[in-house]
C-alpha cells in the first residue's frame, strides 16, 4: 500500500479507469454477441452500426489497440453482409 499522496491518487485514477475500461470491452463484446446471433437483417445492421461507433470510441481512447478495433469491425461486416444477402 502506498505512504505518499500521488501514488495513492495514481491507484484512484486506475481503479476507475480500469473499471470504465472493462465496461466499454464489457459492451463490445456484448454487441458483438449480438450480432453474430441475429438472423434478422435489420438488426444487425443496426447492432453492427452501434458496435462499430464503440470500438472507433475505445480504440481512440486505447482501450482497445486501433488494428483490434478495424480487423473486429472487418469481421463483422463480412458477417452482416452475408446476412443481409440472404441464403443462397
């Protein structure tokens, strides 16, 4: 445990800080679910839209590494646009 003033506030800022990151990845992930499980079109589109406006967010504040973020939303995409092509 620390004894001086600054490193006590430097375990502060991180408990909070780890606690909004794990929040943020926490979210991702959940959206990510999502959209992997969704067989409407629709909602896909829309979870894949909100999923990507996430990872853009936490990828700018390196919560998530910014080439994680685009290979994720890449991934994704392709699943939606298959899902939107319908079955063949």
């Amino acid at each position: 445990m620390p004894i001086h003033r600054s490193p006590k506030k430097r375990m502060r800022q991180d408990r909070k800080r780890s606690l909004r990151n794990r929040a943020v990845v926490s979210e991702i992930r959940s959206v990510t679910k999502k959209i992997r499980q969704s067989t409407d079109p629709a909602e896909a589109a829309a979870a894949f839209k909100r999923c990507a406006s996430l990872m853009d967010r936490a990828a700018k504040k390196s919560v998530i590494h910014k080439s994680t973020a685009a290979r994720t939303k890449s991934r994704l995409a392709k699943v939606v646009n298959k899902l939107a092509a319908g079955p063949h």
